[in-house]
C-alpha cells in the first residue's frame, strides 16, 4: 500500500469544525501516511494581537525575526500541537516535527533579490530514513511548515512545496500518494460552482485552462508542484476536499487526479 | 556509559548568553542523553503582551484555556525549537517533544480541590520505548514541560518531576543519571554564598538541614524528586550549574551530589 503524503491547508486550519472533519477523516485513513499543515490566518492574528505588522508580497509573508518568533510559536506550537492532540484521541499516533527536528528537513535560506524575503527558506534536502524509521513504528509525522538552516536556524516555508519534496524524498525507495487537500471538492473549471470538478487534469488540458485563465493564481504552483512530483516518481496526486479523503483517495469517487 | 536526563530551569532560559553556554555543555555531554526543559518568564511576558493576566498560586501557573495556548506557544513552539535548532548547530541531533507527540508522556488532569489549577497534569506514563529508539539512532529529545491526556488535551507539567519520570522509566531498562542544571552551583547551605555547595547530600544531612531552615521553598520538591528517582532505580542525581555539566557529571567535581 502506497505511503499517503497529505497537506491540509490555511483555510481548514482556521475552521475548528472543518479541521476536526479533516483530522477524522485522515485519522482513518488505513496505511502509512504523513501529514503537512499550514499556517493560516492564526498567525496573522497572533502577530496583530502582539502589535507586529504582518507585511504580504505577491501573496507570500516577509518573515523578519519578530515575525519568525510568531510563526515558530504559532505553526511549530499551536498549531502543530494541536493537530497532534486531536489525532492522538482518535488513536492516530502521530508526531508533531518541524524541520530542525532530527534535522529532518533542511533548507536554505532565500536570497534577497528585489524583495527581502527575511527567514524564508527554500528545501534541500529531506531525512527520508528518519520519516521512514517513524513510519515502520506506526509513528505518522505530523509536519508544520517549518524548515532548518543550520546558519540561520528555523525558516518560514510553503506547506505545498513541503509536501511535494516529502513525498519525492519517499518515493525514492517506497510507492507514494500526494493529497493536496483544501475547501474545494478539486479543481474547480467556474470557482462558483463546486459541480465544475475537474475529474482528471493532464498536462496538455491544464496548459489550456492556464492561458484560458480558466486554473489561475494560488492552483498554479500547486499544480505545478504536483506535475514536479509526478515526474519525481510520485505514484498519483490528487486535490480534494478536506473531509473527503477516503472517496477521493481509496475510491477515487472524488476530487481531482493529477496525470502526467 | 549511562543516559544523562538533564533538566535546565527556567532561570537560565530566559538569559540567552546563559542558556547559550548551557547548550554547549549539553552538546558536548558524551553518550545518550534528554533534555527537558522549563518554561521561564517568556510565557508570562507573552501573555501580557497578549492582554492575558498571569495568576500563580504558592509559585504554580493557574493554566485556564488562553494561558495553556501560550504555553503550548510559548514552550512547546518558541523555546523548544529555538533549543533544537541550536543544538543542531552545534552537531547535536535534538529532536523537540512534548507528551502529545508519540504519545510519549501521558498525564492526568490534577483534580480540582481548594485550587483549580486548570489544565495541569500530573504523569500518568512515559513510553521509554519510544525515547529509547530515538537513542537508539543517536538523537536526542529535548522535551517541553507538556504532557498529554486524551480527555483533556495538552496540559502544562512541572518540568522538575518530568525529567524524574522520565529518568525512573528509563531506569526500568537502562543505567540513567539524573542532573538538575540551574543558575547555582549546587545545593548551597548560604543562598548568598556560592562558596558554600554542599558536595553530598544524604538524606540525613536532608532532614536536618530543612529542619534547620536552611534548605528551603523550591529546592524542597527538587530534593525531594531526587530522592524518589534514586529510590527507583536512578543510579546518581546531581545538581549543579548549567553550564558545569562535565566537571559534575564526568568528572564529579561540581555540584550537589544527592546519596540515599
């Protein structure tokens, strides 16, 4: 059976009873299986609250040091404990881990070029044997997204990309899915009308939807991380609902499947 | 060689070039060691500066629902990673911990009598087989003062009696010592005068001692864990100054040595 790689995103994450269907959902799921988390709006509120000005370029957050202390505390501990918590009551035994943890995802941070990104890091390398020594104990990693530099510590990352480089990194030696899975039943051809599933995307339709501007802005990189982990051995990628994870997974009833 | 459990107080974790010293000493420390540490006064200044009022009862944190996200924030975030990440810096493997994950260190809510303390646990249970493998592939956990109850979530624990526990359970198997790190150089008979450790304390020398007033407040439950470790299996307990863990362990020339 296929190691299941799932990123729940920001939006879940802010909906106490969305994230709770989530966790459900992903606590029975059979198998092995990894979770990545994102950060969503908490940590925006956090740094408000403590009078820190969150600051957004291009849809991506400048992560000076003040703004690194709020996302440390926030996605590596609110959150991430959280997650943990839950999921442990339903008797998934998971484990929260940033990437400094067993320095388990290494990065680099990104160079100032017209903008200063501050302490953003883009992933080097995965320990894939550690996830997988969790694994074979029936340990589930539980990821926030997080990663490490050893000359600038722990760096703010995209959960997307992070999903993608630990599910490359598995599918070296084992079969692995890739399950993007946000508030939308998949990708969606009118982003008003959840009927509008996009069943199977392949390269040449999704070319076409982009200059079509039918697939726009955030489902780009995302797309384009999943054709990447296609490409990188990865065994399936699919985009789904939230709470929708056996049907879209197991059945494949639901959401939407990436195919090379 | 045995496994060090080291404790490091709050103290010295609110001092940056103090627990930067600290974590050298740590990192240099040979073998298998954990490291658990306290929380310190970073959560009570982030609470504040969150609007939320600190309350203590005879020196303990009354832990209501927005106190316990700070300090799942604060201790299970902030400063669990910040240590992490610098002792991956220095070559040491730390993995960050707190009971939830791997369900590690499960505790029981503390009952409400005269005080309600809110979300405090007392430990149930530590899954030394867990800790134990990690050791097994040479990474060491470095726990925050969190503990795991599946009814009541994460609740905040007394760091002291965390490393006692997890150093009796390690004992069950293992050779475990037990230090006690904090801004002192040891068990001083004059609080004024760091001339004056006490180089052996047995429980005799203990008894009289409280009896004469001159060990008092925090170092009687500190003591007093020290004992009880020793009683189950722990084969030394030291208690020294943060950044002197060679000399008193390894070489036993600094710090309170407690004897049964």
């Amino acid at each position: 059976m296929p190691i299941n790689i799932v990123k729940i995103g920001g939006n879940v994450i802010d909906n106490e009873v969305k994230l709770e269907k989530f966790l459900v959902s992903f606590a029975q799921l059979k198998g092995n299986k990894v979770l990545v988390h994102g950060g969503g709006k908490i940590a925006t509120q956090m740094a408000k609250n403590l009078g820190i000005e969150t600051q957004m370029v291009q849809g991506r957050r400048i992560t000076d040091a003040q703004m690194r202390d709020v996302v440390i505390m926030v996605y590596g501990g609110l959150v991430n404990k959280r997650i943990v918590a839950s999921l442990q009551s339903m008797d998934c035994n998971a484990i929260g881990l940033s990437g400094a943890d067993a320095c388990v995802i290494t990065a680099k941070k990104r160079e100032v070029k017209e903008i200063d990104y501050g302490f953003v890091g883009d992933i080097d390398k995965v320990n894939d044997q550690f996830i997988s020594s969790l694994l074979s104990q029936n340990i589930f990693p539980v990821f926030a997204p997080l990663t490490y530099d050893r000359k600038h510590g722990i760096l703010n990352t995209n959960a997307d990309t992070q999903a993608s480089a630990i599910a490359e990194a598995l599918a070296k030696s084992k079969g692995v899915n890739l399950i993007y899975c946000f508030e939308k039943k998949g990708v969606l051809t009118d982003i008003n009308n959840e009927d509008s599933v996009i069943p199977i995307l392949k390269r040449k339709l999704y070319e076409k939807y982009k200059l079509d501007g039918v697939i726009y802005e955030g489902m780009i990189p995302k797309i384009d991380n999943a054709f990447r982990a296609l490409q990188n051995g990865v065994k399936k990628v699919i985009i789904c609902e939230a709470d929708d994870l056996q049907n879209a997974v197991v059945y494949g009833l639901s959401g939407t499947q990436i195919i090379l």
